[in-house]
C-alpha cells in the first residue's frame, strides 16, 4: 500500500477489511468462547447473542459472562462494562479530528463500530498523508468485517457451550490473552507507559480478591495514575530530563 | 437477572464511550491533562486484565512455576510481541506454546509417574 494508496470508496472499503484480517483471526477463538462461557453461566442464548450484536465490546461482553457466573448483580456487571470500555473515548478522542467533517449518518455507526482492534488499524490510515476523500470507507471495511465476524464466532461458541460439556478446557479463552499482550508491547514506548502497565498488572494481583471485579477498576485506575505520576515526576534516583530529551531513539 | 436491562444497560454505556466524543470533541476543547491520562488506559486497562490471567492460573492462588502452562505461554507471547511486533505471530504462537507445554508436561507426568 506505499506508494500508491487507494483511492475509490471500493478499493478503500477491501484494503480496511485485508488490514483487519490479522485481527479478525485473533477474535475467531474468542468470540467462541464468550458464546461457550455465557451460556455454560447461565446467560440465555438470545442475551448471549444479543450482547454480541448490541454491546460489541468483547472484553467487557467477555469479563460480564464471568460476573454472571459469580451472581453478581447487573448494576455491577455494567459499572464494570462502563470502566472497562473507558478506553474507547480515548480511542474516539483520536479519531475525532479524521472523521468531524463526516454527517451523523456515518459518525452514529462508525462510533458503534469502534473496537481496540478497528482503531489500531484505521487510525493508521488517517495518519497516511494521501488525501483520499474515502478514507471512512476503510474504517467501515474494518468494521463490516470485525462485527460480522465477532456474530458469527458468538454464534457458534454459544451452540458450542449448549452442547459441549465444560467448553474452556481447550484453552480457547486464553487467546484474549495472547491477543491483548500482542496489543499491549508496542504501545510501552515510554516509561509512563511501562509504569501504568505494570503498576495497573501488579495492583490487578493484589486486588483480585475484591467482590464483583471490583479489581480491574481499581487496578485501572491505579495505572492510570501511575502513569499520570511518572509523567509529572520523573523517577526516583533519575535526573529530572526536559521533555525533549527523553524521545531517545 | 432481568438479561434485557443487563444488555441495554451495557450496550447504552458502551456506545456513551464510542459516539459522543467521536462527535463532539471536532467542536469542544478538552484539557491537555484529560487526554494525556486518556492514553494510559488502554495499557492499563489490558494489563490489568492480562496479568492476574497469567499469573493466578485458577484465578485463586498465585502459581510461579513452569506447571502454570498459561504464564510460560503468556511469556512466550510477550518475547513474541516484543522481538516482532506481529499480532498475528503472537497469537499463534502464545497459542501454540500453551498447548505444546501442557502436552509436554503431561506427557512428562505420565513418564515420571
């Protein structure tokens, strides 16, 4: 794609979709495993299926088939949905400025659409120089493919977990893990990033046992301040440095 | 469990963090300091998740040895991610890993006793 950029609405809409495929094979598994897991807790195959259509958010749909699991309640399981997709107004903060001069009849869906996964790859394009007029059409080629995708591999997991005795012994879940740690170790550029990740990783240890996944917020919330603090303060035993000077290559 | 409420309250709060700001932020300002914490949620967010995943294998105790198959894969994928920096290599072979170890200590535990 160097060099010479798509240019049509057609051409856009295909090279979006090929950028996602590596993505679209990573949520394969997990995908079917949400659908296994919330059925094997006792969510209805319509509510299963539904989240997936209506959410479309696997790490929280996937963290709330837990929470059912453990009977907590569904103000808790959506609090914790709320936190846990904080991440997206960043993502949506990003992508902003690229799509403000598009009608609501695009930004409505475009926003539904936004993923970890959707974003990684169309924030790319927008930061490509080329002036192509279409570029929302590779954002939409992403998410045609990611939220097709995402339905199709619930729905199976979800017939899987009806008929498939204890469906997570595979292993299958730990692909949201692998997915995740791909995603995370290019984006520790600097050190309050690697302060946030590894403070939010070690305060998600200690505070596991907390009711109702209360954990992850805490631990969120914790890296996020981490980070904020490592950014003000430089570290202990370390010469405080102008800005410039720590974009080392 | 009311499940309708439970999907409409998630879908409603999940779409509150996608559309409005995608919206809005073309035509309002927000301070520096809110997009500057904003970027390390993601990281945060992601670790906070991954790490208890790998390190708490029953999601109880914490187990660092080489019999927790899902910290040895998970390592795995983070040499991967961090030499390559390919999504798709991470996953196959984080995946890879988790299944040949535990085929490997098995196999090991047969043999042994």
């Amino acid at each position: 794609m160097t060099g010479s950029a798509p240019a049509t609405r057609r051409a856009e809409l295909l090279a979006g979709m090929k950028a996602t495929i590596p993505l679209v094979i990573g949520a394969i598994p997990f995908g079917m495993i949400f659908g296994a897991v919330a059925v094997t807790n006792g969510l209805s195959p319509a509510a299963a299926a539904g989240m997936s259509a209506f959410v479309y958010a696997g790490s929280a749909q996937f963290i709330a088939a837990n929470l059912v699991g453990t009977g907590a309640p569904a103000a808790i399981i959506i609090l914790t949905t709320l936190v846990v997709n904080m991440r997206h107004i960043l993502y949506a903060a990003t992508l902003a400025p690229h799509v403000k001069r598009l009608p609501q009849r695009w930004l409505a869906p475009l926003g539904f659409w936004l993923t970890d996964e959707t974003f990684v790859v169309v924030i790319q394009r927008y930061e490509q120089q080329d002036a192509s007029p279409y570029k929302h059409y590779y954002y939409l080629g992403s998410a045609l493919l990611m939220y097709a995708n995402w339905q199709l591999c619930s729905w199976i997991g979800i017939i899987a977990g009806q008929t498939i005795p204890d469906p997570t012994r595979w292993g299958l879940d730990f692909a949201m893990v692998v997915t995740f740690i791909g995603m995370i170790v290019p984006m520790v550029r600097n050190r309050p990033t690697l302060a946030a990740v590894l403070v939010a990783g070690a305060v998600a240890l200690l505070a596991h046992g907390l009711p109702n996944q209360l954990g992850l917020m805490v631990a969120a919330l914790a890296g996020v301040g981490a980070g904020m603090l490592a950014q003000i303060f430089p570290g202990a035993g370390e010469t405080p440095q102008p800005a410039k000077a720590e974009r080392a290559p | 469990m009311n499940e309708f409420m439970l999907v409409l309250g998630m879908a409603v709060v999940t779409f509150a963090m996608r559309y409005p700001v995608m919206a809005l932020v073309g035509r309002i300002n927000l301070p520096d300091r809110v997009f500057q914490a904003l970027r390390y949620v993601p990281p945060a967010v992601l670790s906070a998740i991954v790490v208890p995943e790998l390190l708490l294998p029953d999601g109880e105790r914490m187990l660092l040895a080489p019999e927790n198959t899902r910290l040895v894969a998970g390592l795995v994928a983070l040499l991967v991610a961090w030499k390559t920096k390919n999504l798709l290599l991470t996953i196959v072979l984080g995946m890879l890993s988790l299944w040949g170890w535990s085929w490997l200590l098995s196999a090991l535990t047969t043999a042994g006793g």
